[in-house]
C-alpha cells in the first residue's frame, strides 16, 4: 500500500484527501490490509466462496407493470433538476 | 504486406418485456422523461432489486436458438463506475455466470454461409439516457431508460470484414425477432452493438491490438465504421506505428472514428457478485415449455418453403428473411391457393419496393387483405399482370382498397371478345402499312398490334384474348 | 404515573387500563426525549405525526398488537416523508419518498414511531463516534460510548425513554451496544426480516432486529417485524413462529457450547467473572456446557473487514450528489461534483472503508483478498454447522469488555476488534442475542448466545429462562446528564 495505490483507489471511490490527510490514511490502510492478510494462513483449496449465507435461489416477479409515475417527487428531492431531468454540469464526451 | 482484419461484435439486444430487469416500471418508448421510474431505477437508497423472470425466458429462447448451453443456475455480478446515467453506481450484469453459454449462428455473405460461434449472451440493465445539448451548460439525465433487459451477446472474433459483420448483425436481429425477445426497432435502439476491431498479418496467430467502437445502431454504420477502422489501422501499422487499445466513437456525419479519451478505459470495474440477489434457477419444466414455445426458426422455413411450395432457395431466402414477410407469404399464399404467384409478386415487385424505400414489409402500407385480393384479382382475370403492377404501386402510396381502386379507375380487364375484336379491326384498318409488311413475312410485327390494341384498352385487354384475335384477323 | 423505564408489556397493560391515554403516554415520551437531550440519542423527532397518531388511537379503540407503543427508530431505516440520514451529512437533508418494510410492519401493528436514532455513520462503527450529528453518551456514565452502530437505540431504551427501538446489525451493531448499555437485542437469522428500505451497509451481513429492555419484548416486537417480503427475494420464506409462544419452556438439558479457540484469559478478570458467573447460573437451570471448537473462528474478523468494505464500497457508490442527498457548492464539472459531493459528504471511518473495499475489489487484488475472504467465509460457516451438530446453542461474552471512554480508543484495528464476538454470527448468517449478564465497575455487560439458522425461538426461550431468574435486566443507570 502506496500513496500512488491510494491515489488510485481514491480516484476509483471518486474520493479526495487533503495531503495531511493523506499520510495518515495511507498508514490506517496499510495497517488493515496487514491485519486482513491474515486470512492467507488459511486453506482454501477447493472451498466454493460463501457470497450469500442463504445459499437459497432468487425469488423472482412476474412482467407487470407496478410502478407508478413519481416524477416530480424525485425531482423535487434532487439537488438540482428542473421539470424534467435530472442536471449535472455539461458532460462532453 | 497482406494484412487481416479480425472483428467480434457485442450485440446489445433490448428484450421486449413489458417492464424492467428488476423493477416493476414499464420500459415502453417514447414517454415523458423519468415517467418510467421506480424506486430501484433511482438508486434509491433501501430498495432492492427483484428479478423479472420473463427476461430470463427471453434470454434462453435466444439460447435454444442458437443452439447454446443453458445455464440453469445463473448469477448476477455489480460492474462498478460512476456516471450520472448510472443511478444506482454499478451496473447489474453477469460477469461469472451468464445465462447463455457458448452457442453459434450462421450468416449469409454473397450466397455463402459462415458459422460464426457465440461466445456468451448475458442478461444487464441498461443505463439511463443522459442529453448533453439541451441545456446551457448542463447536462441533464433520464432515468426511463435505466433498468431496461438488455441480452448482450458476444461473439467470437471470427468474422473477418465489414460485409460479414454486418451479415452477423442481421442474423442476429432476424433471429430475436423471430423469436418474439426484441421488437428489432434499430431507430429507437432496440438494438446496437460495440465492434472490436484488430488487424494482424496474414501469417501471424497471436491478434493485433484492438480498438472498440462503441454503440453502432445501424447496418449502414456497422459497415462504414468497420471499414474506416480497418483503414485507419493499417495505415498506423504500415507507418511502423501501433494501434492503441481504446475506446473509439463512430461519427456517421463525418465518417470517421475517434478516441473517446475518457478515463473509462483505465476504470477498473471492480465486479464481484451481486449480494442483493440470489442464484436464478431455472427448472427443467421451465426449460421444457420454453423449448415447445419455440417458434419455427428462420433456417427451418427456409428449407419448408423449399419443400412444400417447390421454390428456388434464392426466393425461400427471401421469404423467410423476416417472421412479418414470412407470415404474409404463408397466409397469402392459403387465401390465394396460389403460392407461387405470392412468392413471385413478394420476391420480385414488393421486395423491390421494399428496398427502394428501405422498409421493411411490416412498415409498408400493403395489408395482408389487399394483397390477397391484388392476387386475386389476377388469378381471376379482373385484371391483368401490368395493370396489377400499376395497382401495387398505388396500393404502396396510399394503403386504399385494391377493389375500390380497380372500380375507381375502370381497370377492369375487357373480357368481351366481341368489343376486342371491335378495337382489333380498328387497328388494322388504321395501319395498313404494317398489315403489308406483316403479311409479307414480318412476323416480328405482330407485336405492334398487340400493343396498339393494348393502348386503346389502356392495358385493360386480356393478353392472351388480343393475341387470339388478331391471329384469327390478320389471318 | 411514570413511564420510564417501563416494558412494552407493561405500557400496553397501563394503556389497556386506561391508566394512561395514548397521547399522554407519547406526550411523556417526550418529555423524556427532552430531559435526557443530552444523550443525544436522536437525530430526527416525528413529534407531530405521533402525537397525531395517539389522539387518533385515544378516538378509536384499536386491537392492534402494539396499539400505541412508543418506538424509537434507527435512523438507517427509511421513513416515507420523514427526515433519514443514516447518520451522514450526505443525506442530510434526504426526505425518503417510501417507507421501510420493517417501520410499516411496526407502524400497522399499532406502533407510534417518536424519531430516528442516532448511529454510526451508514453503521460503521462500534462507539456511535463516527455519526455526523455527534456522539451518543451511554446511560450509565457521561462519558462513556454507548457501542455501535444502534448507539441512539440502545442509548434511548437504556434511559427508559422508549420501551423498545429497532437496530440494524452487520457485525454487532445490536448486540454491541445492547451489552455496553445494558439492554436486550437480538440479531436474527440472516432474511428473517426484510432489508427493504434499510440503507444497506454490507447487503449479504445486514439484519433488522429489535432493542429492547426484556427478552420478551423482543419476542413480541419479532412477531411483529418478520414477514415475508416479496421486495427483498434474500429474505426468507420460511414460516414465521409465534416467537412469544414457548419463551417459558423449561431449559434443562440444553446443550450449550463455549467455543475452545476463544482464549477469555486475554480478557479483564472481572469480565471473565461475570461470564463464568452466568455459565453457573445456567447450569443451576439444568444446562449442559459443551466444548466446541469452531477452528476457522479467529479469521472472523478479518473476513468481515475484507467481505464489509467490498460491499458497502459499491452499495455507497450511489451517494453521489445526482439524484438525492447533499451536492457540493458550485462544482465545476461532473468530477468535481462527485468528489467534492462524496468527500465531504462522508466521514473518515465511511471514507476508509469505501478504500478498503475498492482495494479488495481491484483487478489483481480479488482473489487474495475478496474470494479468499468468501472462502474462509464458508469455512467459518462450516465450523458452526458442525459444532450444531453437538450443541443447541454456543455462548460468549458479547464483548471484550464494558463500556469505554469515548475518544479512548483511535486504533481503528483495535475498534475492529470489538467484534470479536459478534461477526461470526453475521458472516455464518445466525441469530445472535445478547443480555444483560452483570457489571463491571456499574458498566453493563451482555451475554451472547448464538443459535443455528432459523433457531431464534430456542434462542428466545433460553435467553428469556435467564432472565426469569436473574434480575440485571431490570436495572436502571443512575443518569448524571440532566438538561
């Protein structure tokens, strides 16, 4: 775990840390990644990766249509918007 | 130097569900901006995805298609990036285990088929629609979009220029809509896909460096831009330069393609399995309706109309191209009793049309009850051959009742044989100079008269009866 | 006539009496909302909604199961139309346009919601320190952590102002300030209660459960909060017990299993103490103590910090500044929007556990770290399956110790290991209860029991038997704050 690592992960996680800052999380990181790769001591051969501890099946819907119209509620709720859309400073592709 | 172009394309197939992947607003087109959004498609936090399991029955239709594992027990991953289109922050797709495994399509290029195998076909949502020039400075997003089924289908990179790629994405598009998954509705995106384009030497195995071109929505650019592309790289790699691995943008305005430069090429996606939802399963009693509710495939009523109505395979092709021309053949041709006239009338002057006008039939104003009756009409001598190719035409304009034009503009076929040989005795009266050349062994004349009497009828005369009568007069 | 400190059992008794109108009971609530203001264990009031509510239920009688029961909620739940915030600035000033399942469940079944609790920051933490709306202080000393994250639900119940609260549990944010304040909580079996509309931390960890001051209470409030959700398909389908019906079963010959490979000589001797004090108590009830070894056991936590971040790094994704919750001023372009929006939207426990799980997740780093963790995740689960196989039920403390000083403890690694005892219980899926079990220096002190899947009856009926015979639960903190 390096600045340039927390650099990027930083960019990835679309955070920003002030160059104070930055020493110290830096340091917390390497710390945790120390202390998780303990899990290394293990053995896994062989063991399928527990994702969800259900270890059930999806319950799925069926194709109607339930949801109502609720536009001008989520608008209304988002920083910035007006009668239609969402807004965001100009993106150029 | 001899160079070689190898091509895989990503088709993004928009499955024709009535609602979203994983939310119960509608995915119809065209509607207000953010009318079509629930709670889940803004990312809201707290609400969850629930999977639509008709899109997974769409998914597999696909798969049975084209001949391709099932996997029965699939599973979603999180594709992580940031983008305002993107409400929830990560695209839910499947990464490890998609629905559809390695399957294969065949394509038609100048007569010739090629097997092109399918790697994978995987069920994702879409994003939202983000409009860039409406506002002043900013750009503003629509979330109706957001959560809609998409089928991504990936090929193998083994199609080789631009003509078979484009071959690829009609086979594609013909076969989802045959299969009832997609509405193929290229104007509204129903379909677009992303080319991977790489240029190596003929005598090298390892594949060049690749360049994707993102988000085609029509056979025309699929081929312009491919072909562009391969220029654009052979020309780098006989400078000595090298292709970059990027994204590239078609612009069909200017006919070119360019680096998008974003920084989502060198985004590091982070997938990992979708804690929000559980494996989907399907059961084999599932899987065995899906396989009886197969329709007829496009191969399949190709070689059926062969076999049953005794057509060229050119004309099969033809009629089996789409589920809507097939179906106009099928039904004509057991209204009419006369499937070869049908086929003849669908393959030659309609599908001339079609292509004058680059339509496809279900676009085109010809009802199935029209051309029943346009056949009819000349099966039962109302009118003749030309006059009915006149009528099509003006059918094709205007959608009006072939009957009540046929009324309307007295094209009636003159069945009298007594009025024919009425106008046939005119003729020759009127073109003594011709009667004497033919009677001194110009036998090619004889179709002047023919056509002066089909002129005085206005082409209403039955053929057949005008060679007939002035056999008899000229003697 | 006091509330405080009173019993959902006993509250509806004095509403069904008519000791007590509904809306003089919440009116109190109140009261005691403001005079222990400086627990500050609130973030939001719904003041006029419940008292509203109250007026209507002292209009109408009701036959609802909790009719008029004042609740405190976890501010991680969203409430439709009432301020959430997941103790983040970034949705500070987030207005939810639905509810959750779990607040309708309790909402229909007669309850009266007072407010949102204050918590750790999306649940992070295991001190209530990391909350933008500031620290929680714990009942039982001014300075004292309440534990995390449900720190302004256990802190509330604790001070008697609420007979019951709802808390979220990823790796013992129920029972880790249940313990610390001297209260009752309980974590069920992952899917017994429905994640719709909790804002999710780590989706394949996070679980729904009550606070409350009695055993029985939990039962009565599980009653009431499980249900079949067919808006969250990980929740489970399995049928819903009548979780109060068997709590006075008697528990002789229960098999209870101390797990070997916790060494609790490294704990505080009077900690081990109350533990061994407990053990004996239940063996005087007829319980058989078993050694279980559970040998994966000691990876648990660092599992839970690699499986944790990884999830919440993505689930956190969507708090950009687009759709809802706080933008920053004037961005200058869509980057400067999301990284001003995200930095100083979060605090620095959220923020390290964002990198953290963006680390673990990153190309060349998956397997090491996130596949590796799911994999000791399953051997984890493995070592619980077989130690069921020879017990009922496996104890430990709830945590290492009482309640520490707030600000005493900056390691964050040594915050991590607060969980000690309770991240098993997550990772593997299982209910976990904890109760109050003794004091140490007049701090609280819980005791974990942990069932097998779908065991939370057992588990109820074994707690409640304690507490039928002991009386740690009914003590009440001598509060120094006043307003």
């Amino acid at each position: 775990m390096d600045k340039e690592t927390v650099a990027t992960i930083s960019y990835l996680a679309r955070l920003r840390f002030d160059e104070d800052n930055k020493e110290k999380i830096t340091k917390d990181l390497e710390n945790i990644i120390e202390f998780v790769d303990q899990l290394e001591s293990a053995d896994t051969s062989d063991i399928e990766p527990l994702a969800n501890p259900l270890e059930k099946t999806a319950k799925t819907r069926s194709d109607e249509i339930t949801a109502e119209n609720r536009k001008e509620t989520f608008l209304e709720n988002a920083p910035d918007s007006n009668e239609d859309y969402f807004l965001v400073p100009r993106v150029v592709e | 130097m001899s160079w070689e172009t190898v091509i895989g394309l990503e088709v993004h197939v928009q499955l024709s569900t009535k609602t979203k992947l994983f939310s119960g607003a509608s995915t119809g087109f065209g509607a207000e901006p953010n009318t079509q959004v629930d709670l889940v498609d803004l990312g809201l936090p707290g609400a969850l995805p629930v999977v639509n399991k008709e899109a997974f029955y769409k998914a597999i239709r696909f798969g049975l298609a084209t001949k391709a594992e099932i996997n029965q027990v699939s599973m979603f991953d999180r594709k992580n990036y940031f983008y305002p289109d993107l409400p929830k922050g990560y695209q839910i797709t499947q990464m490890e285990k998609p629905i559809v495994g390695m399957g294969s399509i065949t394509i038609d290029v100048d007569g010739k088929e090629k097997l092109i195998n399918i790697t994978r076909a995987h069920l994702e949502e879409d994003a939202g629609k983000s409009i860039h020039d409406l506002f002043d400075g900013e750009t503003g997003v629509d979330l109706n979009r957001a959560g809609t089924p998409l089928l991504e289908i990936v090929s193998e990179p083994e199609i080789s220029n631009a003509k078979e790629a484009v071959a690829y994405f009609k086979a594609i598009h013909q076969l989802v809509t045959f299969l009832d998954i997609c509405d193929g509705n290229m104007a509204q995106g129903s379909m677009r896909c992303d080319v991977n384009v790489s240029i190596k030497k003929a005598e090298d195995k390892e594949l060049g460096t690749r360049a994707e071109i993102k988000n085609i929505n029509s056979f025309k650019f699929i081929e312009k831009a491919i072909n562009f592309e391969i220029a654009r790289q052979i020309k780098l790699l006989e400078k000595g330069e090298s292709v970059v691995q990027e994204t590239r943008l078609y612009d069909s305005i200017k006919n070119e393609t360019r680096s998008m430069r974003s920084k989502e090429a060198a985004n590091d996606y982070r997938y990992f399995p979708e804690p929000d939802l559980l494996p989907v399963v399907i059961l084999d009693k599932e899987l065995e309706e899906i396989i009886e509710g197969l329709p007829e495939l496009p191969k399949e009523k190709e070689k059926r109309f062969i076999d049953e109505h005794n057509l060229e395979v050119s004309e099969a092709r033809i009629l089996s191209s789409s589920k809507a021309m097939a179906e106009l053949f099928e039904k004509a041709s057991e209204k009419t009793k006369d499937s070869n006239l049908v086929a003849k009338w669908l393959v030659g002057d309609i599908s001339a049309l079609l292509n004058k006008d680059n339509i496809s039939i279900e676009e085109s104003k010809l009802s199935l009850e029209n051309f029943v009756k346009l056949i009819e009409r000349i099966t039962d001598n109302t009118i003749s051959g030309k006059i009915a190719k006149s009528l099509l035409e003006d059918v094709w304009e205007t959608g009006n009742d072939v009957d009540n034009l046929i009324q309307e503009k007295g094209l009636v076929q003159i069945q009298d044989e007594s009025v024919l040989e009425e106008i046939a005795t005119k003729v020759i009266q009127s073109n003594e100079d011709q009667v004497a050349a033919y009677k001194s062994g110009k036998d090619r004349i004889f179709g002047f008269f023919v056509g002066q009497v089909m002129k005085e009828t206005q082409g209403k005369a039955n053929p057949k009866s005008v060679n007939d009568i002035l056999k008899k007069l000229l003697g | 006539m006091s509330i405080q400190f009173k019993t959902i059992k006993e509250l509806s008794l004095m509403l069904e009496k008519k000791d007590i109108s509904n809306h003089e009971l919440i009116e109190e609530t109140f009261n005691l909302v403001e005079k222990y203001d400086k627990l500050n264990a609130f973030i939001t009031l719904n003041k006029e909604k419940a008292l509203e509510k109250a007026k209507a239920l002292d209009n109408k009688s009701s036959d609802l199961a909790l009719s008029g029961i004042p609740i405190a909620q976890k501010d991680l739940f969203v409430t439709k139309n009432l301020r959430t915030t997941c103790g983040s600035n970034i949705l500070s000033n987030f207005i939810p346009p639905y509810s959750a399942t779990v607040i309708e469940n309790l909402e229909s079944s007669g309850c009266i919601s007072i407010g949102k609790t204050n918590m750790d920051e999306f649940a992070m933490g295991s001190s209530n320190e990391t909350s933008f709306f500031g620290k929680v202080n714990n009942p039982w000393g001014a300075n004292l952590v309440p534990g995390g994250s449900s720190g302004g639900s256990a802190a509330a119940v604790a001070a008697g102002i609420v007979p019951a609260a709802t808390g979220t549990d990823t790796g013992g944010s129920i029972r880790q300030p249940a313990s610390l304040c001297g209260i009752t909580g309980i974590k069920p079996t992952y899917g017994r209660i429905s994640r719709w509309g909790m804002i999710a931390f780590a989706s394949s960890l996070d679980q729904a459960g009550p606070m409350a001051r009695t055993v029985e209470d939990c039962a009565i409030l599980m009653n009431q909060m499980c249900s079949h959700d067919s808006k969250d398909t990980t929740s489970l389908d399995e049928a819903i017990p009548d979780f109060t019906k068997n709590l006075d079963k008697e528990i002789k010959g229960k098999k209870i299993g101390i797990v070997k490979e916790f060494d609790l000589s490294k704990l505080d001797k009077n900690v081990v103490k109350v533990f061994e004090e407990s053990k004996k108590h239940y063996e005087s009830l007829g319980v058989e103590f078993i050694e279980v070894s559970l040998p994966n056991i000691s990876l648990s936590v660092p599992t839970y910090y690699v499986v944790a971040p990884a999830e919440c790094s993505s689930n956190l994704s969507r708090f950009d500044g687009v759709k809802y919750g706080k933008r920053c001023e004037n961005p200058k372009d869509l980057e400067d929007l999301y990284i001003r929006s995200r930095s100083e939207g979060f605090g620095d426990e959220v923020k390290r556990r964002i990198l953290i799980g963006a680390y673990v997740l990153s190309a060349g780093f998956y397997d090491a770290y996130y596949k590796k963790a799911q994999q000791v995740r399953r051997l984890i689960k493995n070592d619980f399956d077989d130690a069921f196989k020879k017990v009922d039920l496996i104890m430990t403390p709830t945590t290492r110790g009482p309640a520490f000083e707030a600000g005493s403890m900056s390691d964050p690694i040594e915050m991590y290991l607060e969980d000690l005892f309770t991240v098993p219980a997550n990772l593997a899926g299982l209910p976990g209860i904890s109760i109050p079990s003794g004091y140490v220096d007049n701090k609280p002190l819980g005791l974990q029991l942990i069932g097998n899947s779908l065991q939370e009856e057992q588990l109820l009926n074994v707690a409640h038997n304690f507490q039928k015979t002991t009386d740690w639960h009914l003590k009440t903190p001598d509060m120094e704050i006043k307003s």
